[in-house]
C-alpha cells in the first residue's frame, strides 16, 4: 500500500476531504492530490515521498511517524533531504 493509499484510505474513514486533509497536514492540495495519485504519470513509477511531507502526513493522522513509515512499501523512494550546517539559523 503506498503511501497516496493510506492517504485516502484515512481521509475516506474519516470523511475527510484533501484540502481539510492538506490543511492538518501542513501540505499543499497538489501535493495530498500527487502523492494520492500513486505513480508519476511519466515513466509509471511510484511517487517519491518526503520525509517533510511523512511528518506532515503523520500530523494529519495522529499517528507517530515510524509508525507511518513501516507502512510504505520498500519499493516507494522516501527522499532526505540534508541541509549543511553552514546552512542552517543556528550556525555562524
């Protein structure tokens, strides 16, 4: 079950619509509406996910994150994004 599958799934039982969805998840409907899709309509692989995008959906759910994760399938990329240390506001 990707992850676009336990979006709706969640929304559908909770009759949830993808802007309220999107709204608790601090994503945008475009990304609710992309993720939900499955598979990039390009080249017919899964969608990618990101952490960013994980801890917003596991928001939504009220659910804690590692528990969303066990559920993607190893198959679905889940993209980290690493930020340099220079980079962040702490840093001088």
């Amino acid at each position: 079950m990707y992850i676009g599958d336990i979006i709706k799934d969640y929304r559908t039982n909770h009759q949830q619509s993808i802007e309220d969805f999107a709204k608790a998840s601090s994503l945008s409907v475009s990304e609710i509406e992309t993720l939900e899709a499955n598979y990039e309509s390009n080249n017919g692989t899964p969608v990618s996910v990101s952490i960013r995008q994980i801890k917003g959906i596991a928001q939504a759910m009220n659910i804690p994150m590692p528990v969303l994760m066990t559920q993607i399938p190893s198959d679905q990329q889940i993209i980290v994004q690493v930020v340099a240390e220079s980079d962040q506001p702490h840093a001088k």
